[in-house]
C-alpha cells in the first residue's frame, strides 16, 4: 500500500480511503495511513489510541475547535471497490463509506494538512468503531484515557448532512425484547411452548408503530422504532424455548435515556425488555458564539440531524457540537451508498473559508 | 474408554451409550463402540458405512426382519451425564438420548448379542444422522449404497413408543418463509423497509393455526405446523433487508409431500416459500402377516405415531414397519427427557418373546 497522498484533491482522497476497507473492528490499516501521513507535519502534534488519531495545532489561539470524524464503515454488500457513477447529470462517487463518512473524513484529512495557519486552534480526531457498541466507540475510550484533549470551544463533526449544518442528534437505546417457551420435538408440539410464535405480537407491534415527530429548539426531531435483528431456534425439529427481537429506539433530544428506556418499555409491555446500548441525544446547542459565526460563514440554514453522533459525546462534555459533511445522510448504510462529487468540494471550501478567514 | 459389555441388562446399557455423547455428526465414537462389541460375534455378518452398522443373521429361515434404531441425539442441552431419578415412586434414567432413543438402541444391541437362534432371519440396523435434513440420513445412504441389506418381509424401527406399537407416521416437511425489504440506517428508517416487520403476519398465522386430526387406516394423526428457526439483521443500526423463518409441517400420512407442500404455500400465501427438506409419511401398514402376528406377540392395541420416523423410508420401499420402543415419545428432544427402566425391560422382555418363540 502506497503512503496517502494529501495533495490529491478531497474527491481523490476520498476514492481512496473507500478503497480501503474499514469495517468496524478492521481499521487498523486505514488508521495507519492516516498516522504516517500525518506524523511528520510540522505545524501538527499527532497522538494515537489504538485505530484512533488526534493530530492538533498549538499555535496560541484564543479559541480551539474540535473537528472530528469516524474511520470505520457497516459491513461492506458488495459495493467496494467505489466507481465513478452518474445519475440524474449529476457526478456521483458510490461505494460503501462514501457517504458514512470517508468524504468528510478525505476533506478534514486535506485541510488537516494544508491549514497550518487558521484562525482558531485546531484539534483533528479520527476514531474506531464508531458504528458499532457505544461501549467500543474509539472517542468514548479516548475521552476516559484522555479528556484533555477534548477541551474545545466548539465541535464539527464531518457526518453526512448535505453539506447543510445539522444540529443536536437524536438519542439512540437497543433493547432485547424476548419470549420464553419450552423446547420439545416439533413432532409433538403441542408438549412444547413455541417462543417464536409467542414473538407475534412484538412484530406487530412493531410493524404498526408510528413513530414521533418532536419540535426541539425550534428543529423538528423524528423518532424510530425498528427490529434491527431477530433470533430464535434450536434445530430443525425442536420447538424453540427462546426468541430474541433487539430493537433500536432513536429518540428526539427531548427526552432522556431514561425516559426513553420507559417508553420502549411501555410498547413492549407484557414482555421481556433488556437495554443493551444506549446514548442520550444532543440538543441542538446552536445559540454558541462559534456556532452561530460558523452558520453565517457557511451561509447555512440549520436542520435537524436524526441520527445519533458523537455530537452528543461533545455536548455531554459541555463542547456545543454541530454536523458539517458531504453526503445525503439518507443513503448512508445503503447498499446504494454515493455521494455528490460537488458536495465533497463544497464542504472543503466552507470548512476552508471559515477557518483560514482571520 | 473401555469396550461396550452387551452382557449388563438393558438399563445398564442405556447408561452407559446415553453417557457416550452422539449427537448428529458426532456419531463416530459410538459407532466404533459397537462395531466392536459385535465384529467377533460369529451369527451375525457385520458390515460398516460411514457411521452406520448393519449387523445380519443368516440362518435361511424363510422370513427376514429388520430391526433399527439412530444413534443421534438432538444437541445436548445440559442433561449430560445420565442421572437415576425417581418421579412419582417410578425409577427413571434421565438425560439427552434416554427416550430418543438409546434405551430401544441398548434392548437391540442386547438382543442382538444374545439371540443366536431367532425364529426368523434379522437384519439389525444402527445409523446416523436420524435428528438433522433427511438428506443426511444414514438410513437413506444405505438404501441407495446397498438396497440388498433392506430385503425385509417387516421392519421394527425402536422409536420410543412408550413400549406400545405405533403404526405409520406423519410425514414432515421443512420450508422457508422469506420477506424482503431495503437496508438503510436505523436513524433514518422511513428511507428503507424493515424486512423483519414485514414478518409480523407470518408469526400471526403461525400463532392462529389450528393444527388438524386425521382418521388414517382407523389410527387418528395429529398434525403440527411450528416455526423452528427464525433470523434476521445485519447490525444494531442498519433496517434489516431480509428475514426468514423456518417452518416444519408435520402432516398425516393421507397428504403427500407434493400436497402437504400446497398447503404450506397456500397458510403463507402473498410469502415466498421454498421447500428445504421433505419426508413422505407412512400409512400404518399393519395388515401385513408379520405385523399381525408381532401385535398379538406383545399383546398391544396399535397406536398412531405422530412424529416422522424411519419407518416411512422401509414402507417406500415395500417393507411395512412399525415403531417399538422404550420412552414416551413426548419427552423426546424435551430437557427432561427420561425413561421409565420398567419399560426398558418390557420392550426387551417383548422383542425377545417374540423373536425367540418357535
């Protein structure tokens, strides 16, 4: 594998980090490259933990802001290597980690390199396992090993937002959500309790939610209940004594993790509910001096962001955060995953506008 | 370990073959135990394929009976080693393979040994593979590698049968039931179709369905449809694109494969639904001389066997069977299966009886 090469331009740059594939759990080569292109650069300190990279300026700014990206993609479906695609006119770049969130990644990796004299401090970082656990997430480990690091004035993180500035993140909590039987040969059914029809009534509930939409700060959040996985079954001929459904709840920043916890509780009343990840959401946190400069500099109306991000991870730090990346959030983790080659370029310059204007 | 005594009583025997774990696939450590234990008994020709072993008389006696039994269990389920218990003043031996079916495996091989002067010629049959896909079955390679080893006027396969005979059995059918959706990013769900809610109707038909009795022959056969898998998800954030579940249909012998396939189809209609395994039933066959002649030996009033068994394989190929075993068939693949000794005894008492008169 040849060194990266930051002088290639963002679209360049982010053909190729796609083409090296980062699964959660798999990014270490990718965190290599990242590490030795950016180690020898004068103007940066780089620190490492584990896959994930922290390069920052000390030049004796007033005011120091975080800008921060995830390394790792869901799994591939066959959709690497990325190809040039055009759809509709428009020059698209499609592949798994286009969208979620190598494009923001090639950006901030470019001017991590090139703005070595910008108008606030800077503090780069590029984790792990950012789509998998909150438990494994590489900021999270970071930010117990090193919490002096993440002192920050304000905090971009580069996820997909169609180049717009989305604000706050919706909370995010899995439950397993079970039913109990008694296993006894399929033969003879009626001598076993079958724990995978007793999950009917967890599908249909499920499949009749209408999820919530909740005005936050004057953005409007919408919710999501969804069956991310289902398992159940012992053999072939044997009536299963186990079913388990895991769910995931994305919550508007209203409401706690607790409360949410409630609420999921509440919809599987009767059964059996056990929260195995969880994350509070972000308010928006646009009313910040360096926020509200950064939305007149990029000239952008601010939107929602439904996802979770580590914008939260920020927030609870007391670090007001905002999404600020190239790709339709909507097509991240789709098997059609691309992103517009324009907004790779349009991000790069309002990043680069803001932070080089004195 | 040490080599298989067929001289301990039958209940000894089924300890100690019970102790020696085999579940499918993992038979080969029995299998070499009685191998062994009858390659030097010089009545019996012995021949080995795979883990399966065909031990035969060849006394030229007019009529010839096989007698059969699989050495598989179903998956251990912390019921490993055999304990002695006493439920309800009746001494039990319990654990994986007590009822399904090693006890009728020990009453055979006991026998085996030990009557060298039948009343007819035997063909004594122990195989692999009974508890997994029919394609599997030792029984079947057999049948297709040497059909001459199937030449039989009747068959008793040691099926538990709570030491009564049971005629025929329930055909057994295994499919597939799919739905299809569209991955996206659980934070943005309403871009993608969740494929595991797409199931709720299916788990909803599965929990409503009344399973029929059928009059077959004058024996009465109860039917079963019941999930015996069901799986889903990619990961704890990605709207899952794909579900299945596992179904098995149990149905009477009156309904063919090819019919017991339409009805499947017809419960999950709007689904797609593909045939994975399939097992012809057997019609109870208990008109035939031999079958007459055993039935008035032991004294039993026929009765309808619900699971699919071995014997469908031998009437496909002429041969009318029957099942007549230790154990009660409902406790078979249970976790608190477990054998009445007293019927250990009294199926060998039985067997012996019958196959010792003039």
């Amino acid at each position: 594998m040849p060194a990266l090469d930051l002088t290639q331009s963002s679209v360049d740059l982010t053909r190729t980090i796609c083409d090296v594939p980062s699964v959660s759990g798999d990014e270490t080569r990718l965190a290599d490259l990242i590490h030795e292109a950016l180690r020898g650069l004068p103007h940066l300190e780089v620190h490492r933990d584990g896959d994930t990279i922290v390069a920052r300026t000390g030049l004796g700014r007033d005011r120091r802001v975080a800008i921060a990206g995830h390394i790792d993609t869901v799994p591939v479906n066959h959709n690497l290597p990325t190809r040039d695609i055009v759809d509709d006119g428009e020059p698209y770049l499609w592949g798994r980690g286009t969208v979620d969130m190598k494009a923001g990644v090639a950006v901030q990796l470019k001017l991590a390199a090139e703005l070595t004299d910008p108008r606030v401090d800077l503090t780069w970082m590029w984790y792990d396992h950012e789509e998998v656990d909150a438990g494994l997430n590489g900021l999270s480990r970071l930010a117990a090993a090193r919490p002096d690091l993440f002192a920050a004035d304000f905090a971009i993180l580069g996820e997909p937002s169609n180049g717009a500035v989305e604000g706050g993140c919706n909370g995010n909590l899995r439950v397993l959500v079970r039913t109990r039987g008694v296993r006894a040969h399929s033969a003879r059914a009626w001598m076993g309790e079958n724990a995978i029809h007793a999950a009917a009534p967890i599908l249909a509930r499920l499949s009749e939610h209408r999820p919530r939409e909740v005005a936050v700060d004057g953005l409007v959040y919408r919710e999501g209940l969804n069956a991310v996985r289902i398992d159940g079954g012992i053999a072939g001929n044997v009536i299963p004594d186990l079913c388990e459904v895991e769910v995931n709840y994305r919550f508007a920043p209203s409401r706690s993790v607790e409360e949410a916890g409630r609420y999921v509780r509440d919809v599987f009343a009767g059964f059996d509910v056990d929260v195995v990840d969880q994350a509070s959401g972000a308010r928006p946190g646009l009313d910040a001096p360096l926020a509200q400069e950064f939305l007149a500099a990029v000239g952008a109306e601010p939107r929602p962001k439904y996802g979770w991000t580590d914008v939260a991870r920020f927030s609870a730090l007391g670090v007001p955060a905002v999404n600020y990346g190239p790709g339709d959030p909507s097509l991240a983790h789709h098997d059609q995953e691309r992103v517009p080659l324009a907004q790779i370029d349009e991000v790069e310059r309002g990043l680069r506008a803001w932070l080089s204007s004195p």
